[in-house]
C-alpha cells in the first residue's frame, strides 16, 4: 500500500536565511527571543550578539559553503551560532556537546573551517590540542558581520543533519535551505501554532528534533523561545509555568519524567501546554494513556521521523483516542510511504536529504527518490502507521518480532535506571530471549526490571530475562548506541555462564 499527501511548500527562487533573518528583525527589538532558566535575551540583543559572532567567524576563515560545527547545549549561545552561521552563508553542522574527542573525527572528515564548543564542558584540553585551528576563538577585535545574510540559493545546502555511525564514520545528510525550510514549516503548521505560543526546548539541540521543531520552529514563527540547558522536570515545570509554554517535543524518556511529575504533583504547572509529541523511539501505549490522563488539554502521542527527511508521521489533532494510543499517525503533507518487505520507505522531494556528504554505500536513496528507512512497520488500510524499531534491531522471539527500543524506553521510567540497551542472545527453544544491558544502581535487580515492565502492562514476552550492568553504554560519535559491541558482551557472557541472569 502506498499512502499519499501532498503538499506543494518548496519554492526555489527564494532565500530562506534572508527570510529568517527579516522576521527576527521586524520584531518587537525589546521583546524576548530566547530565555533560560536563569537568563534571558531580547531580539535586539539576539541580533547585535549574532553579528558579532559572524564577524568572528569570518575573521576565522568562515566563507558560503563553510562547514561549521556547533557543539553546544541548549543555550543563547547556540541560538546566536546558528544565526551567525546563517549570515556567513556557511553550512551548519550541529552535534551533541558530549560528543568528545570523536568531534574531531567528523571535523576532519567535512572539512570544517571552524569548531565550536563551550569550553568549561569539554573536560579533557586534549581536544582543542587535537582541533588545532579548527577551534574556535573569540577575535574581539573583529569587525561585526554583515547586517543581512550572504546571499545563497534555495537549492544550495544549508545543514548537515549527522546521523548514524555506529558502523563506521557517521553519515551527514545534506540538507538545503529549501528542504531545511519545509520540515519545520509543515511540522509547525501540523499543530496551528502561532507566535502566541512559546516553545519548550526539552531534547538537545545538537541532534534534529531540537534544532528543527524547537530552535527553527521558534525563529519562523516568531515565538518565544525557552531552552532547558541540562534536561531536569523541576525546572521544566517551572519554565513551562513561567512562560505558559503551549509546545514541546521530546524523546520517551522526558515524557516518562513529566507524566510522572504530573502524576505525583498535579497539572497546575503544566496547565497550558497543549502538545507534546514524542519521538526517537516507539513510545509504550500505556504511556500515552497515562499522559492524556494526566494532561487532558495536551495532545500526548507519538511520531516517525529521521535525519534525511523531517517528520514522515504525525497523527491527526483530532483523531480518536484508539488512532492516538495505537499509531504513530499518517504521513505529512508532501509525503508518500509505502511498505516494502515489512519495513518503511518514503518519498518527499520538498524535505528530502539531496544526499550523504561523503556517499550512501547502501544505497538507501533510489534514484526516483524513493528512500529506505531501514525501520520495521506496519500500515493499516486506513493509511495510519505504527512503527516497531529498526529493522536491524527487532529480536525474533518465539516467533514474535520484538522491539527493543520499546523495551529500553520503559525500563528508562525505572527510578534506578540510568541508561538501558536491550540485546538478544541465542536461544535453541526461543530463538532468542533477551538481556537488559543498564547502568544503574548495584541494587537494581532483574525481578524489580520485570516488576516496572509488569506495572507499566508491557507483555510479558518483552521482559528481560538477563541483567548485566555496565558503568556506561558505548556510543558512536554522535550518540548512537554501538550495539555490536554489546552483543559481544552478552553474548560472550552467557557463552561462560549460560542463560542465567548474570548480576
């Protein structure tokens, strides 16, 4: 089955940083751009301090086409980069500021003119040794930069959207202004919001999610913007409170933490906020019942999206309560899916990557522009989607296609669980069963993990069966969990000491 939407968003003769810039400068100059929890910053402040920034990266060898990475937690400071990297004309290259030293990794391989960190963060000086002149620094005597953006066309490339690298060095999907332009507009228009509406900057904003529907979305729309530097639900609510936030979106985990605070505290703080979409990640049923329980005025369900193309689902706002508890929606305006094999693939030239910066081995993206995802699905007949993990990932089970995704996000609303992975190990009556890999307290037991999975009403065949701690989880460059080398752990372990689960 092949679901269609179109819409026509994409027009190539303009210049969408020129049309940025010439909002944030039409506003109020006295009114608020970006706030934090202890800061705050105006638009004729936001405006000065972005122009300063270019100049500085000018000084720095920035010219159009320039690749510059901005590693950075959400902070102002992220919001002027963005902006001065807009005036430059330059291509933004947004990453976690826990990257590390793998930063370097991936300055090398685009050739970035500049890197910028914030520095009491980085911990370890032996990256700036290893950045070398790629590292950013403050020429206070430079000239300001220029009071509008360089010029660059619609089709030329904007944004490196780094996704991937578990498997080697992390693909960069190219991005342009155009098709950068059309995620977060369609996205914004899904949910009718207006400049009347701040937003809430929950997930970082070194990966998309943050970038395009949080830090984007605000700048188009010409609303308040309210970033949360560390990730903490006690100044969430507070923020939300504060300035009567009405939209955010985020990863299960936060979702878990606010339905949880509202839970135990009640909705007054959270009173006006009317949308929280959640995404990365299937989100347990459950879960979505007990948020619009908890938050009947907010809409409270989960979406598809991916680095190559914006959001690729969304449901309805006013679909029914079953489409909302049993779906991750319909495809967006402008895109076709389709599925092929059990898994997703999608079409949509306006917000479609043009590519990957250093090719597409796999062949993902068909020359008709076609796109496989490499995620697991199913569509039903009524067009609406549900998503079961990656394809890659999904553990066959007794004959049961399992997710572990949806398993990692419940055990995350564990209290003594940090971190999670799920992995399969072999298994001759089952095929597989599966191990919970978690950093969390030494206390944390298996049975206490399958007690919270039997509390939250997971089914029974997607509890763990195995424990193993681990003081951290490994990682690829840009966050993504190296599951190839846990399965060598479990694997290796259950090889020494059989299925039993192993403290």
């Amino acid at each position: 089955m092949t679901n269609k939407n179109n819409t026509e968003l994409h027009q190539s003769d303009l210049d969408y940083g020129a049309e940025e810039w010439s909002r944030l400068q039409n506003r109020d100059p006295k009114s608020l751009a970006v706030v934090e929890p202890d800061r705050t910053i105006t638009c004729a402040e936001l405006i000065h301090q972005a122009r300063l920034r270019a100049g500085q990266f000018i000084a720095q060898g920035v010219t159009p086409g320039s690749r510059v990475i901005v590693a950075r937690p959400n902070v102002i400071e992220f919001v002027v980069d963005y902006l001065a990297v807009r005036l430059c004309g330059a291509i933004l290259v947004n990453l976690p500021w826990s990257a590390g030293t793998s930063i370097t990794e991936l300055a090398k391989v685009l050739d970035a003119q500049v890197v910028v960190l914030t520095e009491h963060l980085v911990g370890d000086n032996s990256l700036f040794d290893q950045l070398g002149d790629r590292r950013f620094r403050e020429h206070e005597t430079a000239p300001i930069g220029p009071q509008n953006p360089i010029p660059r066309g619609a089709d030329e490339v904007a944004w490196l959207a780094c996704t991937s690298g578990t498997t080697g060095t992390p693909k960069a999907a190219m991005h342009t202004g155009a098709s950068w332009e059309c995620q977060t507009r369609v996205f914004a228009q899904h949910f009718e919001l207006t400049q009347e509406d701040p937003i809430l900057v929950t997930s970082p904003v070194g990966h998309a999610v943050a970038l395009l529907f949080g830090v984007r979305m605000c700048l188009m729309l010409n609303s308040i913007m309210v970033l949360i530097p560390r990730w903490n639900i006690e100044v969430a609510a507070e923020l939300v409170d504060r300035y009567q936030c009405v939209f955010t979106v985020a990863p299960t985990p936060y979702l878990v933490d606010t339905v949880t605070y509202v839970e135990k505290h009640g909705p007054a703080q959270f009173k006006s906020l009317r949308f929280f979409p959640s995404a990365g990640a299937p989100v347990p049923r459950s879960l979505v019942r007990r948020g619009l329980d908890a938050l009947p005025q907010c809409q409270v369900w989960s979406y598809f999206g991916t680095s190559e193309a914006g959001a690729v689902t969304a449901v309805p706002l006013d679909a029914d309560l079953e489409k909302r508890l049993n779906t991750d929606g319909i495809s967006m305006p402008g895109t076709q899916t389709r599925v092929i094999d059990g898994e997703l693939q999608l079409h949509n030239p306006q917000q479609m990557m043009q590519g990957y910066w250093s090719g597409d081995p796999d062949q993902r993206l068909h020359s008709d522009g076609w796109y496989e995802t490499g995620d697991a699905c199913d569509q039903r007949d009524d067009g609406y989607i549900k998503m079961i993990g990656r394809a890659r990932d999904i553990i066959l089970r007794g004959g049961e296609n399992i997710s572990p995704l949806e398993i990692e996000n419940v055990l995350l609303g564990h209290d003594q669980v940090t971190d999670v992975c799920i992995i399969g190990y072999p298994d001759e009556r089952l095929g597989s069963r599966l191990a919970a890999v978690v950093v969390a307290t030494a206390d944390t037991t298996l049975e206490s993990l399958r007690s919270h999975c039997q509390t939250i009403g997971l089914a029974k065949a997607k509890w763990p069966e195995m424990i193993i701690h681990i003081e951290t989880i490994p990682l690829s460059p840009i966050g993504k969990v190296k599951r190839g080398d846990l399965e060598d752990l479990v694997w290796g372990i259950v090889k020494q000491q059989g299925a039993a689960s192993v403290q």
